[in-house]
C-alpha cells in the first residue's frame, strides 16, 4: 500500500521506528504546515519517503497514495479523515478519532459508503501484557475498578 503521512510530530517519529519493517508499505508522501517544511523534508529524506508537501491538501491530491496516515494535532482528526474518504483514500487515524461520537458515525457511513477502511491507530490491545491480562480476567472475579496508564 502507497501511504501518505499527514504530521510531523513525535508520534511519526515512533512510527519510523517500525515501518520500514512492515511487508507491502511504500512510504510515498508526507505533509506538514508551511512552517514545519522544513523538517518534513529532513524526514523524507531521512526515512526514504518519496515526496514531501507543505499542506495537507497536496496530499490528498496525490493518486498515488492509497492509504493516508493521519497523525495531526487531536482536534483536525475528524476533519482530516472526513477529506481522505471523500478524496477516496483509506484512513488510519491516530487517537482519538474523534471528540464526538456523531462525528465518528458519519466517517463511518462515508467509509462504508465508498467502501474504504477506516481505522484507528491503536496499538497497546496487541501488546503481550494486555493480552495476558485478557487471558487471565475470568480468573480474577468480578472487577469493581481498573486502573491503568500507557506507562512499561
């Protein structure tokens, strides 16, 4: 898949980290604001992502990505991924979606409209402990309260 990276943040910083070693990404573009233009071309060059744009709507207008990853500040989330599908682009979004419930709905029925996939960026349900922990719920009794944080 051709992904387009919509940040440059500490968050795509981490993505770096393991995507190089996933089968079948093509690293095709990343986009920033004007002001961070420089950075995201450092990045490119760096992580060997073919292109690099100053707005986001460059990157929408790219056919060559299939995919776009939406890692923005949490509040452009909602409006990001509601231009991706309408652009016909499948989306993974960071955390958190949305701020609304509604406004997940409706990226929801744009994507089950254009048959697009929509995903959230969420990792931590696969990791070994949270899985173990799972595994050994039935086992604990009824929970009366949790706590946890993303701390290792």
């Amino acid at each position: 898949m051709k992904l387009g990276i919509a940040g440059s943040g500490m968050i795509v910083r981490d993505l770096f980290r393991f995507i190089h070693d996933v089968d079948g990404i093509e690293l095709e573009a990343i986009a920033s604001t004007p002001k961070s233009i420089g950075k995201v071309k450092k990045m490119a060059a760096d992580e060997g992502i073919k292109k690099y744009y100053p707005d986001y709507q460059h990157l929408l207008d790219d056919d060559e990505i299939e995919v776009m990853y939406i890692a923005s500040p949490n509040h452009l989330h909602y409006s990001m991924c509601k231009e991706a599908l309408e652009h016909g682009k499948h989306v993974i979004c960071e955390k958190p979606f949305t701020s609304r419930v509604e406004e997940l709905e409706e990226l929801n029925e744009i994507a089950k409209s254009k048959k697009l996939l929509l995903l959230e960026a969420i990792s931590t349900q696969y990791l070994p402990n949270v899985l173990k922990i799972k595994e050994l719920l039935p086992e604990l009794g009824q929970i009366k309260i949790f706590s946890a944080n993303y701390s290792q």
